[in-house]
C-alpha cells in the first residue's frame, strides 16, 4: 500500500463517546435479519493465547475475517464482546463487524473506560497483545502487574490528524478500527503514561518502547512519539493492513 493510503489510515484525536450514539441519514433497512452461519469451533487454542512472533499479523488477519470466526477466537479465550449490529453515521463513518470489548476474564487487568465499541479484528489484536506483550513486558520490566489499560477512545468520525490540524483523509477512528493506547496502572499504584515516561532510558521508557515494538507484529499500524507530535501522548494501534510502524 503507498505510503499516503497507509497515513490516511492513521491518525488520532477527539473521540466520540461509546455512550453517545449519533444520528445519522442511513439506517438499516426494516426486515428480517438473515440467520448467521453456524458457530465457528476453533482448533486448540484461540489465536488470543498464541505468542507472538512473524506470523502473529497474518494469523490475526486470517481469523478475524469472518466476524463469526473472530468471535469464536474470543470467546474460547475468554474475552467478552458482544457485537453490536452494522450502522453508518455519515458516508465516510460507521460500524462494521463491530461489537462492546469487555473484560478479558483470563486476565486481572481492566480496560479503562472499560465497554469499548470497535471492529472485532481490532478486539481481537488488542486481547492478544495484552496478554503476549503488554501483561508479561510489566511483569518483567517493571516488576508488576497490570491493573488497567488507560486509553482515550476507539470511535470517531474525523480526518486523520498531523501535527498542523485535522486533514480530509478519514481516519481508521472512522471505522472504530484503531485504539489510542494511553498508559498502565501497576498493581503496585504506579501508573505509567506514553505522555510521561517515553523518552529516557527508564525502565518505563523500556517497558513502553517494548510493548510498542511488539505491537509493530500485532498491529497494521503503530504510530508512538517517534512518529510525530499529534502522537506525543498516545500510541496509535490500528488493526488494519498498511504494516507502518514507528
Ligand atoms: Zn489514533
């Protein structure tokens, strides 16, 4: 993909609540809902427990193609989400495939705001770098464990930004297709922020270069401080093809 189709992908800024539905000019039309295919059974483990490695990315890919294969994934690793039917708020803004990620019962840690809206592809490849990168890089690094995963939204219908404004491309945020990870709180009441502790040698700035290089193999795109100032407080995980990571 060029380079300017992979940064039209990205972007961060405002999001819009999960709480707040906005109106839009499409709604589905009236009538019966056509019976979903039988349920999918997956073989062994889910590709949540898997570790990562190179062929995390094309393995989530696969899986997650069939909303009903995803939500097997995540169901036989415990992860809750519940899908939420298909709408568009604008033509260049909606919902597809989508469902309410919430609490990973094979886990302690606890997305904060908990009940996020987004694609079960995105679901899917953030359940497995919590538990293959971002869980065991604190207990490791930081000598903790993770209590909540902070972050400051999924959904909004918005251009990407750059560090000059907000630009006519839409963004993966579009689609409730990329999450804006913000920082950990430790067990041990640490919390620590990409806005706080990136830069340095610390074993903060170790812990979050870490798990935002094994985000690179989980992950489309990965956009961190590195990459320019809109992202100084975020890490930007987009669960869509386009392979940018910096
Ligand atoms: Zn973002």
């Amino acid at each position: 993909m060029a380079l300017a189709a992979v940064l039209a992908l990205a972007g961060c800024g405002r999001l819009i609540p999960d709480s707040t539905p906005r109106p839009g000019p499409w709604s589905p039309p009236p009538g019966p809902v056509a019976p979903g295919p039988s349920v999918y059974v997956a073989p062994g483990a889910s590709v949540v427990d898997q570790p990562i490695g190179g062929e995390t990315f094309g393995r989530l890919r696969r899986v997650t193609q069939s909303l009903a294969q995803c939500e097997a994934e995540l169901a036989a690793a415990r992860v809750t989400f519940t899908p939420t039917p298909d709408r568009m708020n604008s033509p260049t803004c909606g919902l597809t495939a989508a469902g309410v990620l919430g609490p990973d019962f094979g886990t302690a840690a606890r997305m904060t705001p908990g009940d996020v809206t987004m694609t079960c592809a995105l679901a899917a490849a953030v359940s497995l770098w919590r538990r293959q990168s971002l869980e065991p890089a604190a207990r490791e690094i930081l000598g903790s464990d993770v209590v909540a995963i902070e972050h400051m939204g999924v959904y909004a219908c918005r251009g990407v930004r750059n560090d000059s404004g907000e630009t006519a491309r839409v963004s993966a945020h579009s689609r409730a297709a990329a999450l804006d990870f913000s920082g950990v709180r430790l067990r041990d009441g640490r919390r620590i922020t990409v806005a706080g502790d990136w830069g340095g040698d610390s074993a903060e700035a170790r812990f979050l270069r870490r798990i935002r290089d094994d985000g690179c193999r989980v992950f489309g795109t990965v956009l961190s401080p590195d990459y320019n100032a809109a992202h100084r407080d975020h890490l930007h995980l987009e669960a869509e093809s386009g392979r940018l990571c910096r």
